[in-house]
C-alpha cells in the first residue's frame, strides 16, 4: 500500500500556521436553503492535506447538507467549495476527486464485495489486471481477503463497514467524505474500528472529513473538530481546545457536561476578572483578563471534574471560588462518583471525584454539607 | 501529497459519451426529467383524459344514422361554426325508470355484495395475518391465485356450481334435498362477486392487520379485555383504513360490472354496467350510452376519493 | 378459546369457497359426457376438440400476441411513470399526472371501453387513424390499463430503494444514466418481472375493454369464451380453463419462489 507520509497533519498543525500552509479544501461563504429552511449558513471552513477533520453536530445542524456539497449530491445555494486548489462547486460527484463512505455504507447489493470495489476502478476505465491488484491490495488493507465473492448480504455489520471503506478508498481519492462511519455498529465494535480507521487514515495520508453525532467519536478520532450548530459553525479547534476552551454556552453544553453559572462582572483588570454570581452564592475569580465591561452579564462554565469537594472550609482563592451546598445525588460509576450538590439558590452543581481509595469508609456521602472549590483557570468566561 | 496521487489513475475528469448526449440534450433545454415524464404523459392525456372528454361531447349528441352514429357537435356552414348541444340523453336518464332503477340496483347489489366481501374476507386476513411465518406466503399465495386466472373463466365455472343439475344441487340431491333454483338470481351475482373480488379484499386487510403489533393485543389482555371487546376496540378501529381500502376495491368495480350480471344474473337482474352495454351493442345508441357513462362516473367519483384517502393509510402505517 | 376455533374454520371455508368451483370446473373438463355436470366415465376428448377448433386456436394466439404487447408497452410507460412520480418530488401538473396514472386502476371497464372506442372514431374521423379496428387499436387500450398495473408495482420497489446506492454510484464516478442501468435498473428488475406479468395476465383476462374496441375478424380468447358460455356450459370452455389454470399457478408458483430467493437482498443495508 501506500508509503506513509513523511509528516502527519496531527504532528505539523498547519492550522497554527495558516501563513506558510495552503488549505486543502477551502468553503468560502457556503449557504445552502431547501425551500425556506436554511440548511446550512454562511460557512467558511480551510481544511488541511492529511487532516482527519470531524464535522460534529446534532441532527438538523447541517453537518450531513455540508459533507453532501463536498460529495458533489447538493449544490451551494451560494458560496463556493474549492478542493486542491480547483473550484468543485459546480463540478458533478462523479467527476470529483473525492470519495464517499455513506452512513448506510450503500453497498450493491447485487454485487460482490469484489465488484463492489472494483466499481469505481471499472468507471475510469483502468486495465483489467490492474484493478485485480488494487482491489487485491484493498482487500488485504480492510483484511477481507477471503470475502471477495461474498455478497454484502451475507456479511456482519463490521464487515459491511470496511468494505464500504474500502470501496470509497479504491480510487485513491485526495479526499475521503466520512458520513457517521461507525454508527452502525455496536458500541464494542465501534471503539475498534476507531482505531483501525485512524490507522489507515495515517497509514494512506488521505484527507479525512468524518460526519458525525458521537462527540467521544469525534474527541478520538479528529485532528480538528468543527462543531455546528442550526447551520453554522460554532467553534473550530483541536479536540482539547473544544473541550477545555469552549467559546460559547452552545459547546460547553454540547461536548461533555459542564455547570453554567451566570454572573456579572464586578472587577475587570488586565490580569484577572472578578465576578459576581448569586446562583453560586461567591465571586468567581478568574486569573487572566477577559473581553468584557464592568457589570456586564456573562456566564461562567465549569466541568465537573474541575472542582474540588471538602468537609472543611479551604481558604478559597482572593476571596472566592468557594461555594457551599449540601449533597443531594449521588452518583457511582466505578472510576468516578458524581455529587450532585444543592447550593443555597437552589442552583445545582455537578462535581465528579475520582475514587483513588477502595471502598473509602470516609467517602462524603449524602444530605452532608460541602465546600465546593476549584481554580482560577479551572473555569470559561462566556459572552455569548 | 506524494502518497495520495498516483500517476497511473488517468484524470477523472474524461468526458465519457453519456455526458456528451447529456450536455447535447441540455443544450437544446430537455432535461433528464422530461425525457422521463414526456412518453407517460402524452400516452395517458391521448389515451386516457382525452376519451373521456370525447366522452362527454359525445353525450351532448344526438343519435343519428349513419357514420359515426352520432350528430357532429361542430357543424360549419358557410362559414359560420356551429355547436349544437343535446341535453336530452340527459333528461332521459332522469325521466326513465329505467336508468334510475339501474343505478340504485347497481348501488344496492354493489353494496350488499361489498359487506358479505368484507365479512368472509376479514376472518381470512385475520387468520392469514395471525398464521406462521412460514404459512403466510403460500396463503397469500393461494389468495392471489384465483386473481390471476381468467375472471371470465371464475365466473363461467361458478355457473358450473350453481346451475340447476350443478354441483351443489347435487350434493343435496344425495340428502334427498330438491334442487335450488340459484342461477339467474341476484343470489347467483351476489355470490359472482364475492368470489371473483374477494382477493381485492383480503390484501389490503391483510397489509394492514400485519403491521399491528402483538403486544397491542397482549397490552389490551393485560389491562383487562377479552377478546371480544380487544377486537372490538383495538384491532378494528386500527385495520378501518385497510377496510376502507378494500371496500372500496370492491365496490367500485362490482357498481360498473357487466360479465357476472349477463352470466349469473336472470333478465331482471338489472346493473348499469350491463344497460351501458346494451345500449352501445344492441340499440347502438352511442350519445346514450356516453351519457350513461358520464352519470356512472359522477357515481363512482366518491368512492374513489374514499379509495385514495384510504390507501395513502394503508400505506403509511 | 372461542377465536383459536373462529379462525382456522373460517379461513378454511373462505379457501374451500375459493377453490371448490376451480377443482371442480378442471375435473369435469375430463368428464366424457357433453352434458357438464353428470360424470361418466375419465375422457380427454373435449382436450382434443379444443386443439382441432381453429376459431378458438387463432383466438388463443392473437390473445398472447396482444397481451405480450401491451405488456411491454405497459412496462416502460409504468416504470418511467413510477420514477417520475417517486423522484420529481415536484413538478407542474403532477396531481394530474398521478390521477392519470392511478385512476384506469378503479375506472369500470365499461367506461375505459367506451371511452376509448369513441375516441378512436373521432380521430379516424379527424386524422385518418387508426384505420378501423382491431389489433392495434385493442394492445393501445390494454396497454394504457396495464401502464398503472405496472406502475404501481414498480412505484412500492422504487420507494423501498435506497437513494444512497445512486448516490454511491456517481460518487465513483458513474454518469447518472450509466448509473442507472448499472444500480437502479437491476435493483428494481423484480418488479419489472412482476409488473410486466401482472400486465400480461390482465390483458390476457380482459372481455369487456377489448369488446369494445375490436373489430370484425379480431376476437380474442375471452371474446370467444364469452359468446360460448353465454349459451350455456360448454365441455371445451372446461378444457381450456383447465389448461389456462394450469399455466397461471405454475407461473404464479415461480414468481412467488423467484420472489422469496430475492428477499434477503431487499434486507441488506
């Protein structure tokens, strides 16, 4: 199969350096309306060459209309889509470079796993010889080699998936188009094939863009994640900047789960921020400068995990960052507990402790009444 | 970018014949989309709307010897063109007993024979729905059977059945039972149907009861019904849309029928589809008949929007 | 349980009622006595008679001629019916066009009949064709009832069709009408079967429609069927549908069987 490329995208970043790297695919200002309802809104998105990009989104966030304009099924209402430097806008799927795995894997069903590959080989017309060796090689890669007769009916769910794969990746497209590839599997089988997907994906250099619901998916697979929400695009970063550093309530509320809490600004330096929460009963104290007025409304997200829970009162940090409330859930998964505790306002906040001491006799447990606490970073300053 | 590209994979971008005649066509503005529609289209406005407006004009006419057998609605003279229209075939239908006795007998057998349909059909798809897996094919197979050899022949061999020294006379004659006079009766055409349209029943009950999940009925058990009032309160109102459906499917028809009349019937047995016919092959009076035809049509039109509500049901669930 | 009984009885009296006139009918048609219903003794001469009448014979023949026909015509106009109506999710005049499609499958066949008879003398009348009446004039309306037969058939296969496998297709770089002969076309081919046998056996079947639109010296096998059993029962009408009945449940036997080996494809993803 292919050699591996010298450098991964993951290892080079060209993101951080837009000035000296060309973006593979480029979506300039790309709308898209059926009707009235507006699909997808005034999008701009520069992928990179060997990226394993992960549109994530709910359903109806228009994740699914994007990657179908870069297959060539929906043409933009306005805007253009270039691919390798071409204007593909209004170029149709089947003279595109680009290749599609379909949610469905959309196997014929009245062809062989091996006619199933050769397929799009035979439309371009190759040496008979030479597409027996490709899908051969396929085969091998997607390690189906003593399936090649079957007919897709008479495969496992797994199966079916790495033919699909295989399939989309026979004509060595510059782009491979990923529409929820593992969400027809099992959960067990899903978390394999994840890392068999990246697997190939960095074994071929191929530029990846995966569609998908699943946000551990996108968190395992993804070099950058594109989160989207009613049409647009909320935030752009690699996976620890989306988790860490969400730019609105939309993506901490929609990676992971976080506790949002809402305040005013009573203190507004270049070095740190102080606000004014009612909901958490104390100031927040953030240790960096925030893009924001005194007395301006804003929220403040927090994980769980980021938060410590005490019996004694801490010291707190510049006379905050210490809530107090009283344990009313508790929840035990094992690695973790989650405490669901009641603050005074009636705000409820979710903190998870790891459990690092077996059967801990001394573990706080409920109606009990704690000092919530974490710090000056711990936390996101949302305006919007 | 030295991994992905092979040189030996010629440009995809070879302009292939198809997209030739493609862009040929285009060019000339037909699009895919009206090459598809143009052939069914044209057929069925030829060969199916325009008759029946050709219908319609021809029972504003008057009969006439000679041929056609009609007077021309257009006549020109002199350069002036004329329209002449006859609403006397009309007023006929109204003011003869004859037709208006059709219609409502065609109306009252096509209903009687619709609820005996509906009543030896349900248990069949019922029971069908309710069978094996395995069973359930060769059932339905055994219902659409008869529906494919000739109706004629279905018809032709319940005269067979029926007639005075036929089969079931017969029977009774070994119990020492005098024959029964059933041909020629509104019995033997109320019997013609049901046997000759009970698959159109059976099927669309059978979709519907099929998709009706067990745990419904086990779910109606369970909170306290017996069966008759399970039955009476989930599964019926649940299969109405397949009821309607097949009603319809076979009133219809059974309204316009003209073979099971003139086989079955007797000379009293009177049904529109059966006056249409004499009118056309025996008077040869072809205004008449078009009239008949439009009224016959203005009969069935509520049934067959009935019909369509009811199937896009069927289909749905 | 009273409905564990209620069933099985019933639908066993609704097959009984089915079939006990059909078995009934091919047993007498070997009976050796001309007077139908009185059994006397195992024959096959009404089969010989049957194959030495050549009225019936030519009937029989010019029957297959137009029901292939107009089968095939049917074929195409339903299949391009059934993809304008699923796929061209809008267009002007699709109403109309989807009655058009729908409504000879409900239309009385006295009406379809007249209708078309009329029609066909006004434009012999206006264009000059067609010339009189007869074959061509009875595959024209068989094929126009036929085209909904058809088209509903192929209209069910093509809603249950996955629109991704096109999609798969041209993202491989398949030209749409290439991909339709290539996925579409063999993914629907069983309805195409069905649609066009279904068509083949309702214009086989049909008296009252070709009745109309006939001319002299084109009667077709039910024609001929009909002016016999209109004077009562005839020994030969019992061969013939005996060999009719034949015919229909191996053909029935085999689409049904070719149908269920299909079945696992219409399963997979």
């Amino acid at each position: 199969m292919a050699k591996k490329p010298q450098q991964l995208a993951i290892d080079t970043r060209p993101w951080r350096d837009t000035a000296n790297n060309k973006p593979f695919v480029r979506i300039k200002n790309v709308s898209k309306k059926f009707g009235d309802i507006i699909a997808v809104h005034e999008v701009s998105l520069d992928i990179y060459k060997s990226e394993l990009f992960c549109l994530l989104g709910g359903s109806g966030s228009g994740k699914s209309t994007l990657l179908r304009m870069l297959a060539g099924f929906e043409t933009p209402t306005s805007g253009t889509i270039e691919i390798d430097g071409q204007d593909m806008t209004e170029v149709p799927p089947y003279n595109r470079p680009v290749n599609m795995m379909f949610q469905s894997y959309a196997l014929f069903p009245h062809m062989s796993v091996e006619q199933n590959i050769a397929y799009g080989l035979k439309r371009d017309g190759l040496p008979r010889a030479e597409i027996a060796a490709r899908v051969n090689e396929l085969l091998v890669l997607v390690k189906l080699q003593d399936y090649g007769k079957r007919k897709p009916h008479q495969l496992s769910g797994g199966q079916r998936q790495r033919v699909a794969l295989a399939r989309a990746l026979a004509k060595r497209p510059k782009l491979l188009l990923l529409d929820e590839p593992l969400g027809a599997l099992d959960k067990k089988l899903r978390e394999e094939t994840q890392f068999e997907l990246v697997k190939i994906q960095e074994q071929l250099g191929v530029t990846f863009i995966v569609v998908t619901h699943d946000q551990e998916e996108a968190m395992t697979l993804a070099t950058r994640i594109g989160v989207m929400n009613q049409g647009e695009i909320a935030m752009i970063g690699e996976p620890t900047d989306i988790y860490e550093f969400p730019n609105s309530r939309f993506v901490a509320n929609f990676i992971g789960s976080a506790n949002m809490v809402e305040g005013v600004v009573s203190e507004d330096e270049p070095d740190h921020v102080r606000i004014r929460s009612s909901e958490l009963g104390c100031d927040i104290y953030v240790g960096h400068g925030v893009d924001c007025a005194p007395e301006q409304r804003l929220w403040w997200a927090i994980r769980p995990e980021k938060m410590v829970l005490s019996r004694e009162q801490p010291a707190g940090l510049h006379g905050a960052n210490v809530a107090t409330g009283i344990v009313e859930e508790i929840a035990y998964l094992g690695d973790i507990s989650v405490y669901q505790i009641a603050l005074e306002s009636g705000k409820r906040l979710r903190v998870s402790q790891t459990n690092s001491v077996r059967g801990n006799p001394d573990a706080i447990t409920w109606d009990e009444t704690v000092y919530v606490t974490w710090d000056e970073d711990a936390g996101s300053v949302l305006t919007s | 970018m030295t991994a992905t590209h092979d040189p030996t994979i010629p440009p995809p971008r070879r302009l292939k014949p198809w997209n030739a005649v493609e862009k040929g066509l285009a060019r000339v503005g037909i699009t895919g989309r009206m090459l598809v529609l143009i052939a069914p289209l044209i057929w069925l406005l030829v060969f199916f709307l325009v008759p029946l407006a050709v219908v319609f004009g021809i029972s504003l006419a008057n009969k006439q010897f000679g041929r056609p057998p009609y007077t021309p609605l257009l006549t020109s003279e002199e350069g002036t063109v004329q329209l002449t229209l006859h609403l006397n075939n009309y007023i006929r239908l109204f003011t003869d007993n004859l037709y208006v006795a059709a219609y409502l007998s065609s109306i009252r057998i096509a209903a009687i024979a619709t609820i005996i349909t509906l009543l030896v059909g349900y248990p069949m798809a019922y029971a069908i729905a309710r069978a094996p897996d395995r069973w359930r094919n060769i059932l339905l197979m055994l219902v659409v059977l008869p529906f494919f050899t000739s109706f004629l022949l279905r018809v032709y061999a319940l005269t067979g059945f029926m007639r005075g020294n036929g089969v079931i006379n017969q029977f009774l004659g070994l119990f020492g039972i005098e024959p029964i006079v059933m041909m020629q009766t509104d019995f033997a055409v109320y019997v013609g149907i049901v046997y000759t349209y009970l698959p159109f029943m059976i099927l669309p009950l059978y979709t519907t009861l099929v998709k009706l999940d067990v745990s419904l009925f086990e779910a109606s058990a369970d909170l306290g019904a017996r069966p008759i009032h399970t039955f009476l309160f989930v599964t019926l109102p649940l299969s109405l849309p397949g009821i309607i459906a097949g009603s319809m499917l076979v009133f219809i028809p059974a309204i316009g029928e003209f073979v099971i009349p003139s086989l079955l019937g007797g000379p009293e047995t009177l049904m529109i589809g059966r006056v249409l016919w004499d009118e056309f092959f025996s008077a040869t009076n072809w205004p008449r008949a078009s009239a008949v035809a439009v009224a016959m049509l203005l009969v069935v039109v509520v049934p067959i929007m009935l019909l369509q509500r009811a199937q896009g049901a069927v289909v749905e669930k | 349980m009273r409905k564990g009984w209620f069933l099985p009885i019933a639908a066993a009296l609704g097959f009984s009622f089915l079939y006990a006139p059909i078995v009934s009918l091919v047993i007498f048609s070997f009976n050796e006595s001309s007077l139908v219903t009185v059994w006397s003794g195992f024959s096959t001469k009404w089969y010989g008679e049957l194959f030495s009448d050549p009225q019936l014979l030519g009937a029989a023949w010019l029957s297959l001629q137009i029901a292939a026909l107009s089968a095939s015509i049917a074929l195409v106009l339903g299949t391009l019916a059934a993809i304008a109506l699923v796929r061209f999710r809008r267009f002007r005049g699709r109403t109309l066009f989807a009655g058009m499609v729908s409504a000879p499958l409900v239309m009385p066949d006295v009406i379809t009949g007249l209708s078309l008879l009329l029609l066909f003398v006004a434009m012999e009348g206006f264009l000059g064709w067609p010339q009189g009446r007869g074959m061509l004039t009875i595959v024209i309306a068989h094929a126009t009832f036929c085209t909904a037969y058809v088209c509903v058939v192929v209209q069910s296969r093509l809603s249950d069709f996955d629109r991704s496998l096109e999609e798969a297709a041209m993202d491989l770089g398949a030209s749409p009408v290439r991909t339709f002969f290539d996925i579409t076309l063999p993914i629907i081919a069983p309805a195409l079967v069905s649609g066009w046998l279904l068509g083949f056996t309702l214009s086989l079947d049909d008296l009252v429609i070709a009745s109309f639109v006939s001319g002299p010296g084109s009667s077709t096998l039910p024609m001929v069927i009909f002016s016999k059993v209109r004077l009562g029962v005839s020994p030969d009408v019992n061969a013939l549908a005996s060999i009719i009945i034949g015919i229909v449940a191996l053909g029935v036997l085999a689409a049904t069987i070719i149908q269920l080996r299909s079945k696992p494809r219409d399963r997979q993803v």
